[in-house]
C-alpha cells in the first residue's frame, strides 16, 4: 500500500512539474517574485496560487552597524516587541527594535557571584511573559536565565533524575517557556521528547515524545538477522524535535523531521499527548513527499515553527526553503519562499517569527533576517480564517468571496464559503461550495439537511400523497376480493 502512495505521489509530481514549467514563466514574470506560490487540491496536484506574501527587506550587521551575524541560529519576538537574536559563533544576543532597523542593546556577558561570565554558541533565545530571558548556552550546556538588560537571575543545567541515561550529557539547543514560568527545552540526542523544567529549574522529566512504528517485516528480519546485519541496519529511535513554541492556551507547537514526509508538526498538551487535527489529507507534512517538480530530494524538513493567532501556524522548511501555514483544521493556508541567491531566497534558513503582519525568517549562512510582508490575497486568507475561529461566519463569507475573486479555483475558499453558508442555515448555497471545494464530508452534512429541509417544507404535500395510496390499496384490494369472489360463484366454486 506505501509503495503504491508513493508511485501515486511520483506521478502527480512529474506532471505537476510539466503544468508549473508552462506556465510558471508567465507567472513569475506578472509577480516578480523569486520563489513559486503554490497549493495542493484534493487529488494532491499541485495548482499554482496568487502570493500569499513578499520580500520586503532584510537586515544584517552591517546594516545595523555592528559586527556582521555569523552563524546565528535562533531568534525571539518578547512581549514588547523587541526582537532577540542568538548570534551563535559572536556568542552574544543581540537585541534590535519592533522596526528592526536599530540596536538596542548587545548582551555578550553577565555578572554571576561577582564574576564576569558569558555565553558559548548559544543556539536558543527565548523571552517569557514576564520579560525574562532565557539562553540556550549550547556549548556551556546550561540555560541561562536574565532580566531582558542582561543581568543574572539563574542557571538551569545538569539534570538529575533516575530516567535520565547515566552518561546523559545536557546540550540545550532550543528553549521556550509557558505562562507559568516552566521551561521547556530542546536537547542534542535526547530522542526521548522535551526536557521540562519547573520555575525553580527542576527538571521533571520528558515531554512529547515520539513514538517510532516499526514493521512486523522489520521485526521479524532484525530477530533473524546477525549481529553484523542489526548492526548495518537503521536504527529505531524517536525523532528529535527541532523547534518549539507555545500558543496563548499553553499548548506546545514542536517541529520535527518526519522521514515518511506526512507530520512534521505536533499540538502537546499539558500531557504530553499529540492533539493536532490533520485534516482533509491527513497530511501536515510539506511538499507531498517529491515536492513540486517531482524532484527526488525527499520530503520536506521542518526546522521550525511559529504559533502565530487564531490558530494559525507556520513551519520552516530548511530543505526547499518554503514557508507553509496551516489553520486550526489541518487546512493547507499557503506555501512561499525558496532557496537561492536572490533577494527573499534562502540559503541556510533556521528560525521563523512573526512581527504584526510580518513574517521574518533567520538565515544562518547569509546572517541576515529576511522579512516578507502579507499581500491582500495573504491578507484575506489570515482574515477570513480569523473570523471563522471566531465563529463570525457571516464576515468570513465576504473575505472568502474577495478570495475567490482572486483565486477561482481556491479550494479553500470555496470550502470556507460552504461551512459559512451551512453554518447560517443556506443548505443549498452550502452544497454548491462545498462541492467546488471538493469536500466531502461537510457536503455529506449539508445534503442530509438540505434533503431534510425539502422533506418538512413538503411535509403537507407527502402526507397527503401516501394517504391517498393508502385509500388506493384498501379500495383496490376490496375491489378485487369481490371480483374474486363473483368469479368463483359463477364457475359453481363455493
């Protein structure tokens, strides 16, 4: 069956490429845009879609004055909108202002037991509700924790507990921190989930880890296998996590590499357990295990993630260098950005943010922060989403028809449109939708209402007609016992 899925997805993606190579030229050319903006349909063909979003900008060291970024690795929005960067190998974090075009301030070093101290390739910056910062100190193998002027508070590292591996080594990667100050971490070969630490720095153990499924084939080979041969083979491990963020209820958006190409997001809650809807494809992957030129690079390779509003979230593919954002249902948003040399390509892309209407992703190899802004069809997508999180389906109507008006084809939108017009009690206008946007399983609901409705609006009419042929039947059935009957009697039957 998983060979068959992947000749499938071979063959979709090879046409794909010969659709997008006739007409991506005339596209690119009316956008101007260095990077293709695409969607997938419910046949998982690709179908090329106006841009979600733009380059804007970009800004390095040199265009703020200081030394240039090299290496840096992660990057942080706070609450008051101050951007933090992990310049890894200048071993600083460097603080920059909501417009990103000045410095604030510059922390290398802090002040611990009266001692200077400082950072070693920290990889991970994180800045909590209550204004603190948290440090992945990579190379120290600590947390470092520090009013946001860069002042001490404390150290979390080495972890003490009996499910902890005896030659454990902590090597913090990547950190955030939930409303109630607990810190979750993303630690080099921990493959058992995220580290979680208590306020006070306790560690209490992992968090989401996930599950490997192996084959009764690959179980029944590595029992008759060698030695050598297990030793040759791949080795059946959790996934690590790559990236992390929390959302406004506490739940844990974290990103991993998913060799199958088909979930490389998870939504933890308070236990642990993934929670995230998948929808109408089952498919939170990326580009559909090929990518859209039917190319053999593999699946795409989620290096992180950003909860952004409303059930909104977007992930970070370094392999391709895409952008794709997915609302609360598993629904596949949009997809922008590539790899390249040109301005809003990518070369080594690491981190993702959001700043207001702004996406802002950190290229490690460039040392640049690249900026992309929302078009109106971006713009309409996000509002329209928005809204129908909020259960303000009448106003989502509008924002789904501009959509449409700039994307006929959209299936999204299309959908959207349906939900709203079911949701108002418009059975009909939602079969219409519904069907152009190929989903199935709300046409199903607003067919049976739609024919529940035809039926008690003719009630009246259907009642009287089986009465009628109900008085049919007695009279008809009188009428030929007594026939029956005088035929009988005058053949001298009795």
């Amino acid at each position: 069956m998983k060979k068959k899925i992947q000749i499938k997805r071979v063959l979709t993606s090879l046409l794909a490429g010969i659709v997008l190579a006739t007409s991506m030229g005339m596209t690119a050319q009316a956008e101007d845009l260095p990077y293709d903006t695409y969607n997938y349909d419910y046949r998982e063909n690709v179908v090329l879609t106006p841009a979600a979003y733009v380059p804007t900008g970009s800004v390095t060291g040199q265009n703020l004055e200081i030394d240039n970024f090299v290496e840096p690795q992660d990057l942080c929005v706070a609450p008051n909108g101050e951007i933090y960067v992990a310049d890894t190998k200048n071993n600083r974090i460097v603080v920059l202002d909501h417009s990103m075009s000045q410095v604030v301030r510059v922390i290398d070093s802090f002040v611990r037991d009266g001692a200077q101290d400082g950072f070693r390739m920290p990889q991970g910056v994180c800045v909590s509700e209550n204004e603190e910062l948290y440090v992945a100190d990579t190379d120290n193998k600590r947390i470092v924790k520090l009013t946001p002027e860069g002042e001490f508070i404390k150290i979390i590292d080495n972890p003490q507990s009996e499910i902890l591996e005896d030659d454990f080594e902590f090597t913090p990667l990547k950190v955030t921190v939930d409303y109630a100050d607990r810190v979750y971490v993303i630690a080099k070969n921990a493959f058992e989930g995220i580290l979680v630490f208590e306020s006070d720095g306790q560690f209490t153990g992992y968090f989401g880890t996930i599950q490997v499924k192996i084959t009764l084939w690959e179980k029944f080979w590595r029992k008759i296998a060698s030695k050598e041969e297990r030793s040759r083979q791949q080795l059946f491990i959790p996934t690590e996590f790559t990236g992390i963020d929390i959302d406004s209820d506490g739940f844990v958006y974290a990103s991993n590499i998913d060799s199958e190409g088909v979930q490389g997001v998870r939504r933890l809650n308070p236990k642990g357990e993934d929670v995230i809807i998948k929808g109408e494809s089952q498919n939170l992957g990326g580009d559909l295990y090929f990518g859209i030129y039917g190319d053999y690079g593999g699946p795409s390779e989620f290096i992180d993630v950003v909860y952004r509003d409303k059930g909104i979230y977007s992930l970070l593919d370094r392999k391709r260098g895409r952008i794709f954002t997915y609302d609360r249902e598993g629904n596949l948003l949009y997809v922008f950005g590539g790899l390249g040399s040109q301005r809003g390509t990518f070369n080594t892309p690491v981190a993702i943010e959001v700043v207001d209407d702004r996406i802002i992703v950190l290229d490690s190899f460039q040392g640049a922060i690249l900026s992309f802004g929302e078009t109106e069809y971006g713009s309409l997508i996000n509002d329209a989403v928005a809204l129908r999180y909020d259960g303000d389906e009448a106003l989502a109507i509008e924002k789904w028809e501009a959509v449409l008006k700039l994307d006929e084809n959209n299936e999204l939108a299309n959908t959207g449109m349906g939900k709203a017009y079911l949701t108002a009690g418009d059975n009909k206008a939602a079969m219409h939708y519904l069907k152009l946007g190929m989903n199935r399983k709300y046409y199903s609901i607003a067919f049976k209402r739609y024919r529940n409705e035809i039926l008690k609006e003719n009630l009246s009419l259907v009642m009287s007609v089986v009465i009628l042929l109900i008085v049919l039947g007695v009279v008809y059935k009188k009428f030929l016992k007594a026939k029956l009957k005088a035929k009988y009697k005058k053949g001298g039957l009795t």
